[in-house]
C-alpha cells in the first residue's frame, strides 16, 4: 500500500489534487468541465512576470482548444499548433486570472511547483510540488481551507539526471533496440543483435533493456 501521509523530516515530492469551489475555479477549468471534444488542459510552462505568459496542452483539436481558451478575458495574443494527440497554445495575458486567494496561498508557501499543472473535466486540479515535509505540511493546510485537497503520492525527492531515471547506458540500450525493429510486430530485431551493436554480452544487453523499460514505465505511472 503506498504511504501518502507525509513524515515530519527531509526533502519530499508530492502529488497533490484539489476540488475548488466554484468561486476558485479559472475561466479556462470551468469552460473545460462543459467541453465536450476534451477532457484535459495542461498548464507546461509559465513565466514568474505579471505579463502570464504560459504554454497549454489540451487534449481536445483546435477547434476545442479554441472554444477553452476564449473564456479568458485577459488574454492579449494566442498562438495555437495542432499535434497528433493534441493542441499547444501559447498564451499571453494581463494576469493568471487565479483567485487572489489562491495565488496569495501560492506566493506565500515555501515549496517549489513542478509542471504541468492538469486539469481534468472532473473538476480536479492535479499538481507537484517539493520542499521539506514541513514547509509542504502548512502549504497543504493552508489551501485545503480553500479547497477539497488530497494527497495522491508521496516520495522522497530525489535529483533526476532525465525524466525517465535512465541511464545513458540503458538510454542506448533502448535506441538501438528500436533501431533494430525489436519493438515491431512482428519483431524484427533480437536482444542479440542489441548486444552486437552496444558490443556486450546477450544477457547485459537484456538486463538493459529491461531496466530502462522499467524506467520509462515507472516516469510514464508517475504522471498519470
């Protein structure tokens, strides 16, 4: 059972997802509750200068993205590229357009935010942040007076040299096995002809591979 309460010592990473009543809720949220060609926006990227210049993803096309980011009133300029799983928008605007109370709870908390920031038709808000299990303790107490807050993960933080924890070993690992049609179906490449190109024994080449699938798969569950 995975242990979502946080200890009173160390650096931690945290998974957190809140309910805001409606007064919290942002323009873009709500118009994506009632939205029905997507179901996801995500906040990537933003700058720290009151201009709110930010990059979203949603999951809908750009007709849908369109409809979602109308509904911000401070917007100045849009900039939207249509991808395969769906639409980025580069904003800018005059403000965030968050609640004073929330932003005032944000500004004041001692932690760091990691991104994205997701939002969900469900009415949620999925986000990150780390800091010492203290200061992360009060910043939880603090916004759960302004939302319905729960804790989804717990981890001890830990520098990550790349999204997926792996190594540049494995990283190669995983290229070339891609490289030699191991992952086709049907496959067209073996773990042997891995271990031709890395220039290592059949079993090392397959331990790598196995290692680095384990990785991207553990990054990939982290996310969700």
């Amino acid at each position: 059972m995975e242990d979502r309460t946080m200890s009173t010592l160390g650096m931690k990473h945290i998974q957190f997802s809140v309910t805001y009543p409606e007064r919290f809720v942002h323009p873009l949220h709500d118009r994506l509750m009632d939205e029905t060609g997507a179901s996801r926006a995500e906040l990537l990227m933003w700058s720290p200068t009151a201009d709110a210049t930010t990059l979203f993803w949603c999951d809908g096309d750009r007709t849908a993205t369109e409809r979602i980011v109308a509904s911000i009133d401070s917007l100045r300029s849009s900039h939207f590229v249509e991808d395969v799983d769906g639409t980025y928008v580069f904003l800018q605007q005059d403000g965030y357009e968050f609640a004073p109370a929330l932003l005032e709870t944000i500004a004041e908390s001692h932690v760091i935010f990691l991104p994205p920031v997701v939002f969900r038709a469900d009415g949620t808000v999925r986000f990150e942040a780390v800091g010492e299990a203290t200061a992360l303790s009060a910043f939880h107490d603090d916004l759960s007076e302004l939302g319905d807050m729960t804790i989804e993960r717990v981890h001890e933080f830990a520098r990550r040299t790349s999204p997926s924890q792996l190594t540049p070993r494995q990283q190669d690992a995983l290229e070339v096995a891609v490289a030699v049609g191991y992952y086709e179906r049907p496959r067209e490449g073996s773990v042997a002809d891995v271990a031709d190109a890395l220039d290592c024994s059949t079993s090392t080449a397959g331990e790598l591979i196995r290692k680095a699938e384990a990785a991207v798969l553990e990054s990939y569950v982290e996310t969700l």
